[in-house]
C-alpha cells in the first residue's frame, strides 16, 4: 500500500544526524574560530593552546614562559576577549 511506503531518502536518513544547514553553519564556525585563533598575537596564542590544548595550569605557563601566573591569566582572559569579539562581528 502506497499510504504506508517510506521514501528512499526518509529510510536511509540518520534520525540522530544534524541537518545539512546545522552542519553547514558547524563548519563555518569552526572556520572562523580558527581564523580568530591564528589572528591572535603570538603570546595569546601560545597561552590558548597550552592551557586548553596541553592542560597546562596557569603557574605550569608562567613557568614555560616566565611571566607570574597573574600575567598568564591577565593575557588569557584578554585572547578570550578578543575571540568572543571577534566571533560576534563574524
């Protein structure tokens, strides 16, 4: 019986997959936080990463890279700042 068929494309679609506009606007954002990201200066950048990336505390950074760990959070809160600007005008 036509009334209960199920079309092709609604049996292979994945219920629990994001719909192509979802995943579209997903990449695009992952795109310009990447590009936000590599337009940081270099000292944010290296902060972002070995705090989010390397799960390094704020001391283990100002060791690495000799600054007080207050300077470390000054210089992180700022890149965070900055990308959540950013990220807004995108």
């Amino acid at each position: 019986n036509c009334d209960s068929a199920v079309s092709l494309s609604e049996a292979l679609s994945d219920p629990n997959a994001a719909e192509p506009n979802e995943t579209l606007s997903r990449d695009q954002e992952i795109l310009a936080l990447r590009d936000a990201i590599a337009n940081l200066p270099r000292k944010e950048r290296s902060v972002l990463a070995l705090y989010h990336y390397e799960n390094l505390t704020l001391r283990e950074i100002g060791e690495v890279l000799h600054l007080t760990e207050s300077r470390i959070s000054q210089i992180r809160m700022q890149a965070l700042k900055r990308l959540r600007e950013r990220m807004k005008l995108g």
